[in-house]
C-alpha cells in the first residue's frame, strides 16, 4: 500500500446526467493540498459552498449516499468516492454544477479512466491510516446483515456476500486482495435494481436519470405481457424492450458472471471513504447495503477519531493502556495547578462517554483551610473536576480543539453522596446526553476508589463551546 498521500496531476471533467435527480450534471476533478481530503464543490451556489465527504456529513441513504453542508446537497456520492480511493488519491476537489454526479453507465468506470488521464502526483505527507487492531463487528438483525472488520497486517482486503432468494441472481461473491485490482475487476460493474423496484423507485421520485442503459434491472419474477406493457406505459420506457430469457431486462449481457456481489463491493468501498482516512484491515460482508454501510461507516469513524486523539495529545503510553495521560491532558485543557484536577482518562468513547481519575493527596491547597482538623474535599470541587471530564469529551469532538474553550453555564440536580478524603481515588463517569450547535449537555457521576464504587457525586450540566 502507498505510504505517502497522494492528488492528481491536472483538473479533468465529464458530463452527463444524475440517476436520480435527472439533472444535466458537468463534474470536474480538481487537484487539492495534502491533508485536504475530498470535497465536493457546488459551483451552481452562490459561495461555491464545499461540503467535505465524511460520515458526519451523511443526510440520506435511501437509494444511495447523500452528504449535505449548511443546505447544500450532493446526492449519489458512493460511485465517485469508490473511484477515488480505488485510484489511492487522498486529497482531491470534485466541483458540480450540479447536485449529483452524472451516472456515466451506472459504474465508476468512466471515473477511473477520467482519473487515470489525469495522472497522479506523489504529496510529501505521510497517509493517515486508520490501522484495525482489534476485531470491529457490526450486525443488523433485522435485515440479516453482518459486516466485519478484521485486523490485516499491512494491507485492504474487502470480500463481499450477497444473497437476494432469485434464480437470476443465486448466491454470489466476490473480493478484492489489492486495490491495484479495483481500477479493472471492480469499477467496471454497474448498479442493479430489480424490475419490481423501478415502479417504486419511480414514485418515490427517484431515478429519473436512469434508464436501462445505466443499470442491471434483473426479472424478479413472471410479468404477462400486457402488465410488462402497462409497466412500460407507467415508466415512459419508449425503447424496445424484452424481459430477455437470461433473467435480465434486454437479456443485456453481464460484464463479470458475479457483477451485483462486484458493485456491492464497489459500493461499500465508497461509503468507507466517508471514514476520512484510508484503512489497513480486511472487510468481510455478508448481504451489504447503503444503510448497513453508513452504519458501520460510523463505527469506524468514530474509532478513527479516537485514535487521532492519542495520536495527537499522547506524549508517554503507559503499559496499561491509559488513553491520555497528565502531560496529554495539559495539551487539551487550559487548566494549570492548583486548578488542573484531573490526572488521567482512563476511556475515551469519541464524542458519547469519557471515565476520569483524580488522586485526592493531603497536599491538595484547598486541604489547609477546608476542615483542616478532618480534610474532606469541597463538593464545589468535585463538580469541577467532573466538569473538567466533561470538557475533555466535548472538546474532543471538534476538529481544533485547542483553539476553542467548554464554558458551563448550568448545573443541575448536583448530589452529594459520600465525602471524599486525602487518599482517595474519585473516578468520573461522564455522558455526552445531547449536542446541539455549540450547546451541549452532559451528565456524570463520581465514584470512590474505582468505577461503579461508592458514589461521591452526581449532576447534569450544560456548557457551550467557544472560540478562545
């Protein structure tokens, strides 16, 4: 695998029209700055507004992925993406006139030779994979759905299972061992739908740039001819058309014998872009789809993010494991001594729970005046080391967090169950509850000596977010 990231040489276009808007669509493929990612530009707005191609930024997944910015769309983004990272290109600038890419043939194909004309330029700054290290599962009980992330030694590996229950589908796999096999075996196929789903899709609104030329309509079951007829009288099909004796619209010939399970595996490969990052790991999924995708998309991301975050606050590991310690947590925090009273996070769970350990010493200065004769720790205090906590996991959601500060501005249903003395350990439980804008709500618990022990303290607060 590449080592360092890389953009493509010279801006390149092609047009056509999007499959489900029907809009006429002109997309240009933009040279872009290391560490940029990729971007989508919407040139028909006014402001040109960029919307960045992450998970964070997903609104839509009903027959595809749609990412959205301050009400600027982009819809039907899996294919381009799939092209992108199948080309090993990091950073990169796609502009639309638009608001969905045109279909092309309804594979990335086209994407990938526009690309390759293009050629590539080799950035000096080193990829930023996200390495598997231990085993990431997701499931979906309900539609049967299992993807599964493995740790890979150094490599991507995806192998992909789809299952549909029809004759002219069957059981089919498929998978990919190097990504300078995608260009070839992978972005040629092209979507698939079944004839059943068209009158749906239809008016649902969607795909009134498709046609039988940019995608697979497989039969899924006996039409007599006249409802055949009446189908193509609803769908405004004036082509000559067959139900073919192959099991596909047109009897169109497949470009591989297990084309779907190939475009399955193209599609998962552009929704895990919207990760951010390239990924060392070996993928298997069994019946996958947009949705499943996202999903377990956002698993990854997430970890991801944590994993940036030791990366970047991280100075000394210790052998345990702890994710930050006290000189990482002085690069977060603007808090100094005496008033810095949180000397390590134990778990970090990006951007929904973070666990806190403050050591309670007889040389604490609030010890000389606070009951000196019986030293108990002022319950003010333990609110404060929470509140700290609680910084430390909404900062931690933000991509420059040392440029901004958490100001709390309500304390509420503040508890004080055990006194907290020299030589004590208080370990803070702290949730994000909810965060809106830049408002959030937190609330956590502060247990004696070890998680889920005596409880010290508990309360909910609310803080917002503000440029320092």
């Amino acid at each position: 695998m590449l080592e360092k990231q890389r953009t493509i040489k010279n801006p390149v276009s092609l047009s056509g029209v999007g499959l489900h808007t029907g809009n006429k669509s002109n997309m240009t493929f933009k040279p872009a700055p290391e560490d940029f990612g990729i971007r989508f530009k919407r040139i028909d707005l006014e402001n040109s507004p960029e919307i960045p191609a992450d998970i964070d930024h997903v609104i839509d997944i009903s027959r595809g992925t749609t990412i959205a910015k301050d009400g600027a769309e982009v819809h039907t983004v899996e294919h381009v993406l799939a092209a992108v990272v199948g080309c090993q290109i990091d950073n990169i600038l796609v502009e639309l006139d638009s608001n969905e890419p045109p279909i092309m043939d309804g594979s990335a194909k086209d994407y990938v030779e526009t690309l390759n004309k293009s050629g590539f330029v080799e950035q000096n700054a080193n990829k930023d994979y996200l390495i598997i290290e231990d085993t990431v599962h997701y499931h979906d009980e309900e539609n049967n759905v299992d993807i599964v992330a493995v740790p890979l030694k150094d490599g991507f590996r995806v192998s992909v299972m789809v299952d549909y229950n029809n004759p002219a589908l069957g059981v089919q796999h498929s998978g990919l061992f190097s990504m300078d096999e995608f260009a070839k075996e992978f972005a040629p196929s092209r979507t698939f739908c079944f004839l059943h789903e068209i009158e749906m899709l239809k008016a649902q609104g969607l795909i009134k740039g498709g046609d039988i030329n940019n995608a697979i309509v497989i039969v899924d079951r006996d039409f007599p001819e006249e409802e055949f007829d009446s189908l193509k009288e609803k769908l405004g099909i004036q082509d000559s058309v067959i139900l073919g004796s192959n099991g596909i619209l047109n009897d169109k010939e497949l470009r591989f014998k297990n084309e779907p399970a190939r475009h399955k595996l193209l599609d998962l490969i552009g929704d895990l872009a919207l990760i951010g990052a390239p990924v060392k790991c070996q993928i298997l999924a069994a019946r996958p789809g947009h949705k499943s995708n996202v999903e377990f998309t956002k698993i990854l991301r997430k970890l991801y993010l944590q994993k940036k975050i030791e990366k970047k606050f991280q100075v000394l590991k210790s052998s345990s494991g702890i994710p930050l310690d006290i000189e990482a947590i002085m690069k977060i925090m603007p808090h100094r001594y005496p008033f810095l009273l949180v000397d390590r996070v134990l778990e970090i769970d990006y951007g929904k729970r973070i666990v806190g350990l403050k050591n309670v010493t007889i040389n604490e200065p609030f010890f000389n005046g606070h009951f000196p004769t019986r030293p108990i720790m002022p319950g003010v205090l333990m609110i404060e080391a929470m509140a700290q906590c609680g910084g430390m996991l909404l900062l931690n959601t933000l991509d420059k967090p040392e440029t901004k500060l958490v100001l709390f501005t309500t304390i509420d249903k503040a508890k004080f169950r055990k006194t907290v003395t020299p030589g004590d350990q208080l370990i803070f439980e702290v949730e994000l509850v909810d965060f809106r804008r830049n408002i959030c709500r937190i609330k956590g618990k502060g247990y004696k000596n070890y998680l889920g022990g005596e409880l010290a303290c508990e309360a909910e607060m609310m803080a917002a977010i503000v440029d320092k």
